[in-house]
C-alpha cells in the first residue's frame, strides 16, 4: 500500500494541480457572486420584495458563514489532508448553488447562501496546504498568481454568463446550471490527486506538527495582524465589485444588464493578468538574490496605492471615464493580489501553521465580504448615489498600504515552540518504524 503511494506521489504534477485547485477557485467564485447578477434583474428584486438594504445583507450571507468556518477547516486540512476534505465540501456548494434556483422565500435562499459559504470554506486552507507542501519560495508568487486568476476568472466569467441566462431563460435558471455545470470538476480531481488522507501514525505526526505553532503564537504576532488587515483591505475592494458593479453599472451609469457583465468581466480580466504577472516578476527578482519580503511588500504598497484610482471613476463626468478608472483600479490591485497571499501566507509563516493560518486569514477576508456587501448597501442607501461606497473603498486602500510597510517584518514572524519541534523530530524516526511495521 505504501508503495502504491509513492508511485501516485511520484506521478503527480503539482503545476497540473495547481491548475485543477485555480479551476475549482473559480467555480467557487462563480457560484459565490452568481447572486450579483440575480441582484441586478428586477424580476428577482420584485420576486423576494427587496430593498437596497435587504440586498446588502443577502449579498453578505454567504460571507459570514463562509468566516466562521475558515479555521476549522484550516485546522481540518492540517491534519486530514486535502484531497478528500475538499471533495466533499466542493459537491456540497455545487448542489446548494443548484438548489438556490429552486427556492421561493427569503428565508431558504438566505439558509442556501449559508450552506455555499460553508462548504466554499475549505478551498484556500487546502490550497495554501497543498502550496506549501509542493512549491519553493522562488516558486510561491507564480504559483499563487495562476491561482488567484481562478479568483478573478470567477467573476468574471461568471457576471456575463449568468446575466446571458438570466436574459434569455430566468434566474432560476441561472443558478441551477452555473451550480451543477461545476460537477465536472470532480472526475480530474479525483483521479489525479493522490490520497493524502493520513494513516493514525501520520495523524499523529500531523498534529504534533500543527501544535509546535499554537493559535496563541499567531495571535501575538504583528505580521499576522498585518496579513489580517491587509486581506480585510484588499478583499473589501474585490467584493464590492463582485457584488455591487453590476447594480452601480446599471443603476447608475445607465448600462443594460448585459454589458454591465461585460464591463465586469474586463475589469476581473485586468486583475487576472496584473496578478499572475506580478507573481511571476517578484518571483524572478527574489531568485536573482533580492529579499522576498520585501521584493513582495513593494509590489503590495503599489497594488494599494493604484487600487486609489476607483474613487477617480465614482467621480469622472462621462460615462467613457467612469468605466476605463472602473477596469484600472481592479487591474492595479492586482499588483497585490499573488505577492500578498505569498508573504502573509507563506513566506512569513511557519510552514507548520499554514492551514490554520490561512485559515485565521480568511476570517478577515470573509469579513470583508460580509461588510462591504452591507456597508455599501447602507452607504447607498443614505447617500443616493455610489459615491459613498467608493470612500470607503479608497480610506481601506490606504490603511492597507501603511499596514504592509509597518507590520509586515520577518522579526516578527510567527513563533514556533521548540520543545514540541525537538520532540516531534525526536520522535519521527521512531514513527517511521512503526508505520513501517504497520504494513508488513
């Protein structure tokens, strides 16, 4: 059986996975922001009867139960592997997804959102696992840039699609084929993953590993707070234009339901190519001798500062301006997007906390999902106008730029504890033997 194993774990390409992991990125953000485009159709705001505040808050459901459960399935993935967790969680989101177009009351389209936000909780604990167990540091911003294009694709994809649907079929429609058309995704990454699902003595290791960097150690931490604030910053942005460009396109720029999915798909198109790019770039600077921390934060600093030019757009006379600062300030951010996941994920990081962390991590992304959904919603709703929301968006820009240049440090990277990490590699020969005997 062992043997068996090695074999699979030799075939396996990671890049070929990454890939599959980038796919299921964007199925997730596909079936997470499919909702955006319902909000926009008038039909299904007359169905459910609601107003821009009670959109704010359906559009934030599934963040907040996709929050709350980033940490348990970071600690889940730590200890139990990828491939498995994450497939039972990926056909869960797909049936709710599926199941939302079959709803008819508030309150079960409010219960399926939660249910797409547990399940969709799983996909970054178990990529940034599968990162940091694959990829070398002069790798880490390449490969997070492919896969944050999964993240950016989502979207973008997604908002033409499912307005093209919902235009010539229904919502209901929508939803059921964008959730059951991601199926598909199962049969590669099922047949190409090795099983990772560990024996009880792997289990074992597995948990002395995790428990040399405690959640306590996280906590006190200063990069860690950065890496939090930061992924609060830099998702409150990308949210809002998941959840709210096609309403602001349409209702306020006067576009048709239709082009404001094109205009969408531009602007996620734009932080795609940024991001992978930026990766890339950071990634051969580092490996010319330069150092990653702060190769990365440079990049950061850039993609925040850039990220500014939105409240240009909120503000710009014709409509022609309004749309080209719409694309650039997304596609800006993008200098953050790979460069950011590297160094408050991975480069600073303990390679045994990456799960949990990520995890933790996630928290604040979540929240920034759930909150720039609302917050727009209320600001829009007292201002008149989006121009409010547009503030807010550049005031938690430029709180994340003075977060990377303060807290962001190698000194004050998280701890490991070394007793655990001297006993653990004490006793991992003796576990070798055991598990040898296992099976034979």
């Amino acid at each position: 059986m062992e043997t068996t194993q090695l074999k699979r774990a030799a075939r396996e390409n990671p890049w070929a996975i990454l890939v599959l992991l980038s796919l299921g990125l964007m199925i997730s953000f596909v079936d997470r922001t499919s909702l955006s485009s319902a909000l926009a159709d008038k039909s299904f705001v007359r169905e459910f009867a609601l107003s821009s505040v009670e959109r704010g808050w359906l559009n934030s459901a599934v963040f907040w139960s996709y929050g709350i459960f980033q940490m348990p399935m970071g600690w889940l993935v730590d200890r139990y592997g990828v491939k498995w967790p994450y497939s039972i969680c990926f056909l869960l989101w797909c049936l709710a997804a599926a199941a939302t177009g079959m709803v008819t009351t508030l309150s079960a389209l409010i219960v399926m959102r939660l249910l797409i936000g547990v399940a969709e909780a799983v996909v970054v604990p178990a990529t940034y696992r599968y990162l940091a167990n694959n990829f070398e540091e002069t790798q880490k911003g390449t490969a997070l840039g492919i896969f944050s294009v999964g993240g950016k694709m989502g979207p973008a994809l997604g908002a033409p699609i499912a307005a093209w649907i919902i235009v010539n079929h229904s919502w209901q429609m929508m939803f059921i084929a964008t959730g059951l058309v991601g199926l598909v995704w199962l049969l590669p990454w099922l047949t190409m993953v090795r099983n990772d699902f560990p024996s009880k003595v792997q289990l074992a290791e597995a948990v002395k590993r995790a428990s040399s960097v405690p959640l306590g150690n996280l906590l006190r931490s200063p990069v860690v707070w950065g890496g939090l604030v930061n992924n609060f910053c830099y998702s409150y942005f990308a949210f809002y234009c998941m959840t709210w460009m096609p309403a602001y396109l349409v209702e306020q720029r006067g576009l048709s339901l239709g082009k404001s999915g094109l205009y969408t798909f531009f602007s996620f198109v734009g932080i795609a190519i940024v991001a992978a790019l930026a990766g890339w770039g950071a990634d051969r600077i580092i490996a010319r001798g330069k150092d990653a921390v702060t190769v990365r934060k440079v990049f950061i600093v850039a993609g925040f500062i850039g990220g500014t030019t939105v409240l240009l757009g909120a503000y710009a006379a014709t409509l022609e301006m309004a749309l080209f600062w719409n694309v650039v300030s997304l596609s800006l951010l993008g200098l953050v997007t790979a460069n950011n996941l590297a160094l408050c994920k991975l480069t600073l990081i303990p390679k045994q906390a990456v799960g949990l962390n990520t995890g933790l991590q996630q928290v604040a992304t979540s929240l920034a999902g759930g909150i720039s959904a609302s917050l727009s919603g209320w600001l829009l709703h007292i201002g008149g106008s989006y121009e409010f929301p547009m503030m807010a968006i550049f005031v938690f820009l430029l709180l994340g730029a003075t977060s990377t240049v303060v807290l962001m440090r190698r000194k004050w990277a998280p701890k490991v504890n070394e007793v655990d990490e001297q006993r653990s590699a004490m006793e991992a020969p003796l576990a070798m033997v055991v598990q040898g005997a296992d099976v034979h």
